[in-house]
C-alpha cells in the first residue's frame, strides 16, 4: 500500500511569512498533485508534477518534485490570509491510473 | 465552463434508508471517480468509472455500495441499508481523456446518518 506523509500536520504562522511542507513516500510515483481545500468544499488542484527534479511556480506558490520521485514539497512565499486551507498531496501511477492516493494533509492557517 | 457539479450538497438518511449522491462531471470529460472522507480522516479512493462501465471498483466497500456512470445522464453513488459509519463527504472527480491524473472534484456531498 502507498502512503503519502505529510508534515507539518498544522501551521499557524503570521502574515508575512514563509513556509515549506512536506510529502514523503516510500514509494514512486508517476506524477504528484498538490490541491487545496476550503472548509465544507472539495480540493481545489494547484499543480502537477511529473519529472523528478521538477519545479513549478505559481505566484507565490513553488512546487517541486524530489529527483526519486518519491517526496514533493510545497514552498509559500510572503502567505496571506487568504492561503489558509487544507493543504494536500496526491500521488498517481501509471499502473493503478485511475486511483489518486492522497496524503495526510497539512492544515495552515495565517493571521494578521 | 462549468465545473464538476454535485447533488444534493447536504443529505440525511436515517438508519437503513438509501442514498443516491449525483455527479455531473466537467465538460469533456468522459472518466468519473468518487472517493470519500471520514470525519478527521484523508481522502479514500472508492471507485473509477467510463461511460457505461466501471473501471477500479477496488476501494468500494463489498456490501451494499454501487456505482454507474450510464451512457446519459449523470454518474450516481448508491448507498443502501445507511449505517452511522456512513456519514462522511463523498467527492466526485472528473478528468479529461488520456489526463487521468489530473482529477477536478465537485463540492461534494455530505451524508449524515441518523
């Protein structure tokens, strides 16, 4: 069974600031997302990587996909407010293509 | 363009009942998949779907959940007999032909069982 970890869990951090989070498997895979989610809404998907070593930008938001494709980060720069969510990552491979194994989330809020 | 749609967003079944959960995927998009999410738990991958056939039913549960996708119409997730244990948000998600991996979710819907 592939398993997405995801750390920190929680996140309170000031507006301002930067932050990184984590997400590690012992496993491989083909491609990774990254999506949000709102409190009562359904994941918003932010990116896809695909090739190791990979990194995407968006806006303040930059991405990359470890050179093993087995681990993910997320790297927010200056977060506001209106980052706060439900942070998730989601690991697909070609072989089982239908299925989305997601991780177990980082939760983050930013204050004024 | 309107995205994944699902309905109702809230419903509540008493023990036993039955629910039906719908979903209309994006424009285009012809694979359906549903997962779920249990209360202070992650997203769980239930079941992915074509027009007219099911895919990878490997994460629905063996009793008492089905789904289809028929060739009109929009996809639907039936619980039978509701259980308490059944009360959690069930997402849909569509992607596009030959882009599997880039799945959009509905809003989902969230059952609680009574």
């Amino acid at each position: 069974t592939q398993l997405l970890e995801q750390s920190p869990q929680f996140l309170s951090i000031q507006e301002g600031e930067n932050l990184t989070v984590y997400c590690n498997s012992s496993s491989v895979f083909s491609s990774l997302q990254w999506y949000r989610q709102e409190p009562g809404e359904g994941p918003v998907l932010l990116v896809t990587v695909v090739t190791g070593g990979e990194v995407k930008k968006l806006k303040r938001l930059t991405f990359q996909f470890g050179d093993a494709r087995k681990d993910s980060s997320l790297h927010i720069t200056a977060a506001q407010p209106g980052d706060t969510g439900l942070y998730l990552c989601a690991g697909s491979n070609t072989g089982t293509a239908s299925k989305l194994t997601f991780g177990t989330g980082t939760r983050l809020q930013v204050t004024l | 363009n309107a995205g994944v749609m699902q309905n109702p967003r809230h419903l509540v079944r008493r023990r036993g009942q039955e629910a039906r959960l719908r979903c209309s995927p994006m424009k285009g998009h012809s694979h359906v998949y549903w997962y779920r999410q249990l209360p202070e738990e992650g997203l769980k991958f239930m079941v992915y779907l074509q027009k007219e056939n099911i895919i990878d039913e490997s994460g629905m549960p063996k009793e008492r959940f089905s789904a289809e996708f028929p060739k009109e119409g929009p996809s639907i997730l039936r619980i039978q007999q509701v259980v308490r244990g059944d009360s959690a948000a069930y997402f849909c998600a569509s992607s596009p032909p030959n882009r599997y991996n880039e799945q959009f979710f509905g809003p989902g819907t969230r059952l609680t069982v009574l």
